[in-house]
C-alpha cells in the first residue's frame, strides 16, 4: 500500500510569500494529484502529473519519479489561496487514489 | 472544465433509514467513478471503484451490503447506506474519470451525511 506524506501539515505565511508544499509517497504509481479542498469540502482538481512539471497560473507542480517526490508551489501568494491543500497518487495497478492528509494553507493579508 | 454533480448536498437522517447518494458527470462520459469517505480532519480514504455495468469494487474493510453502489449509466453512479448508524456520519464525495488524452478525475462537491 502507498503511504503518501505531506508537509507541512500547517502552514500561515504573509500575503505575496512564495510558498512550498511537499508531497513523498513510498511505492511507483502512475500518476500524482495536487487537489484543492476548501472549508464547505468541494474538491478542485489542481494538476495532474506523471513526469516533470506543469504550471498554471501561479500554481506550479513539479515530480521526480526517481526520489518519488513532488512539490506544489505558489508564487505570489493571496488570501483566497487559503485552502487544503491535497497530494493523492494513483499506484500501479490501482484505479483508486491514496491521498495525503494534506496541508493547511492560510494566507494573512 | 468537467463538472460533476453530487446530490444532495448535505442529509440528515434518523438512525436505521437508508440514504441514497447521486454522483452525476454532466458533460462526459465516465466509465468508471469513485465514492470516497472523509472524516472530520482526516484524509480521504477510497471506499470503492465504480464500473459502469458491473460490480463495484470495494476496499478492504468497506462493507459492501451497507455501501451499495450502482452505476447504472455512463454518467451516473448511485451510492446507498443503508441502515445508517451514527458511525457512518461522514463526508463522502465522488469522481469520475476522464480517460484519453485528458485524462484526469474530476470531483464532485461532496456530500455531508449526518446520522442521529
């Protein structure tokens, strides 16, 4: 089974701040995830990656297969950026996706 | 962008009834649709796999004759807890897959199941 870790768990930063999350998960998959959960719960699917990096917006995601590691970036960070912010791996074989516990993000004005 | 709809959005029900839970993709396709279960600050946790036309799939440790799942057509997957206990009070949310070149889960807005 895939164990798939976050962090930070927690995270407040200042209005503009450059901001990292990081994603590491235990076994190959085929695909990696970055959601974005805010409080009423809906779901928004951010990136999808199964090599290298995409970027959207102010949002980039970049993966490395070989350290099966996976970061979220966003620059010039906002308060409307204040979410959940959740890694989910698709594994070899599995339809299904293992999720992270994921990061909360607050943004201070 | 896909959208998938949940209905409803939030039940409350008496302990002992069933509660039926719609997952719609509106503008494609989906052969196959997730159901997932959120606990209050937890991560979500896969309960099964939907195929369009045949039996669903269920994790382990998910009771498959109080989870029922169909899904009966390309765009839509129904799933029905029956005799809910206030255990089963949870967040549960559905995907649908878009295969091809695009290919990604989309997620609909979840639902919010509370048992009394």
């Amino acid at each position: 089974k895939n164990e798939v870790e976050q962090s930070p768990q927690n995270l407040t930063a200042q209005e503009g701040e450059f901001i990292t999350i990081n994603c590491s998960y235990s076994v190959g998959i085929s695909a990696l995830h970055w959601l974005q959960q805010h409080p009423g719960g809906g779901i928004v699917s951010l990136f999808m990656l199964s090599s290298g990096k995409k970027k959207h917006g102010r949002l980039i995601a970049t993966i490395n297969i070989q350290e099966k590691h996976s970061s979220l970036h966003i620059t010039a960070s906002h308060p409307r950026d204040s979410a959940v912010y959740i890694c989910a791996v698709r594994s070899f074989g599995a339809d299904g996706l293992t999720f992270g516990k994921g990061t909360h993000l607050i943004i201070q004005p | 962008g896909a959208v998938v709809s949940q209905h409803p959005s939030w039940v409350i029900c008496k302990s002992g009834t069933s509660v039926k839970i719609e997952c719609r993709s509106l503008d494609f396709q989906a052969t196959t649709m997730f159901w997932y279960r959120q606990f209050p600050k937890q991560s979500l946790m896969l309960m099964a796999t939907s195929n369009e036309g045949s039996k669903a799939t269920y994790e382990q440790g998910v009771e498959k004759d109080k989870f029922l799942i169909n899904h009966a057509s390309l765009t839509l997957s129904t799933l029905t807890v029956t005799s809910a206990h206030p255990e089963d009070s949870s967040f549960y949310i559905c995907s649908a897959h878009l295969g091809g070149v695009r290919e990604t889960q989309y997620f609909g807005p979840g639902t919010r199941l509370l048992v009394l």
